[in-house]
C-alpha cells in the first residue's frame, strides 16, 4: 500500500518505520519541508521517502495524520483528502498540553469536519509511541490492542488490516462519536498498554455501564 504520513515526530517517524518494514511504500512529511527530513528518511530505508504535506497526502491511499491536533487547520486542503482513508492519530491537546474542551464533540469529528469526504479513522491515539516502536509482537494472543473507530465499516477494516501487520491487535471501539470517546485522553483506554483481551473485558464492562 502507498502510505502518506503528516507529522514525521514520534508517532508518525515510529509508524514510518514500522509500515516500511512491514512492505508499504511511505511518504513523510513535516512542517519544514523534505530537506529537513533526508537524515530520518536514509535511516529508515528505500521504502520511505520525504514530501511536503500535500505531495503526501496525495501519494497516500491511506493518510496518516500525526500533527498536533490543535494544528490541523494547518493541513492541505480538504480536497486532496476526498475518497482517502485517513488515520487520525492526533488527541486533542492545548499547547500547554491541556486537554481541549470540545463540548459534545469528540476530536476526529472534528477533524472530519475539516476533511470533508475523506473516509476517517481514528487510530492509534492510545499507544505510546515507545511502545508502537518496540511492542510489536508475532505471537497474536500476547498482542497489544491499537483500537479503531470509524463510521466507514470497509476503512475499518483496512486500517486494521495495517495495525495486524505491524504486530499488534486492532480493537473495535465504535463509531466515531462512540469509538472516539472511548479513546479520548482521560478514559480507561487511554495510555495503557494492554491485550486485546484486556481491552475487550473493559469494553464490555464499559458498554454494560453506558447501558444503565
Ligand atoms: N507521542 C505519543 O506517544 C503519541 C501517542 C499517540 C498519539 N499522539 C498524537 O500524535 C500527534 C503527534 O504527536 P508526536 O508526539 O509524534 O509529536 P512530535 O514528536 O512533536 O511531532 C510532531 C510532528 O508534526 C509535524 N508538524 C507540526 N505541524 C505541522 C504542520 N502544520 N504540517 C506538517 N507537519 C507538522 C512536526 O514537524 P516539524 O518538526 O517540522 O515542526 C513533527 O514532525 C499528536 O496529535 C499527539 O497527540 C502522540
């Protein structure tokens, strides 16, 4: 798969390495352009090369978003985006690192907002980026969960496809309203490693709750 990714930092450098290893082909983009990233892109191997946002975004079929959310205005234009499926990796923090109020809505609705026809997914917001880098296991029942959230059933199921690849267990957590939630700096997901089985445990009691 060709695989653009906005945001070269922890999370985005990380998922660079992993998805090249893994046989995906990976443009990595930052806010200073390409030059700036010729030393991670040689330490990271022929299948990654620089680009500026736009020309990532457009030599992805899937897009990873892994900018600070409280930066993504500053992303190419929605256009370049439509019929994509877009990972939003982003959480919603101030740059004083405060969560963000948002009210009622969650921040990948948000981001789908901004991105208006791209096939949204959020993921891979609950993982540190120390153990996306080296938590990566063969052996599926000692997998860790990444979990997933969308309204688009078929980019599910795509995004989790690439979270298999790379070692670790996609987790179901809902639709986007619910999913994300579910993820959102603060829950019972958020910033703990755990196994899939782990995971679904607390979302069944979590479910089971959101019921009463
Ligand atoms: N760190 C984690 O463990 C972790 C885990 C899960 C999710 N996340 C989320 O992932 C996102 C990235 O976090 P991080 O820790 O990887 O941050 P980071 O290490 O500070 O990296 C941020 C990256 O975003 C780039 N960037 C910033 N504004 C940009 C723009 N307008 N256009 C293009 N690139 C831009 C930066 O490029 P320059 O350096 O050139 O400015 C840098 O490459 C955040 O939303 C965070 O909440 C982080």
């Amino acid at each position: 798969m060709r695989i653009g990714i906005v945001g070269a930092g922890h999370i985005g450098g990380t998922a660079a390495k992993l998805f090249a290893r893994a046989g995906h082909r990976v443009a990595l983009a930052n806010s200073r352009g390409p030059t700036s990233l010729a030393p991670l892109v040689a330490s990271l191997g022929p299948n990654v090369q620089a680009a500026s946002p736009a020309d990532a975004v457009t030599f992805g079929e899937a897009v990873l978003l892994a900018i600070p959310w409280r930066n993504k205005e500053q992303l190419p234009p929605s256009e370049l985006f439509a019929g994509k499926i877009v990972i939003d990796a982003m959480n919603p923090y101030s740059a004083l690192g405060r969560v963000m109020d948002l009210g009622e809505s969650t921040s990948s609705e948000e981001v789908a907002k901004r991105l208006r026809g791209a096939r949204l997914v959020k993921a891979f917001n609950t993982i540190g980026w120390k153990t996306l880098e080296n938590g990566g296991q063969s052996s599926e029942e000692d997998q860790l969960a990444i979990f997933v959230a969308a309204d688009d059933a078929a980019a599910k199921e795509t995004v989790a496809a690439l979270i298999r690849e790379i070692g670790f267990a996609p987790v179901d957590t809902g639709s986007l309203r619910e999913g994300g939630r579910r993820q959102q700096p603060g829950s019972r997901l958020y910033g703990r490693p755990m196994t899939s089985r782990q995971a679904e445990d607390i979302l069944g009691k979590s479910s089971a709750k959101d019921k009463r």
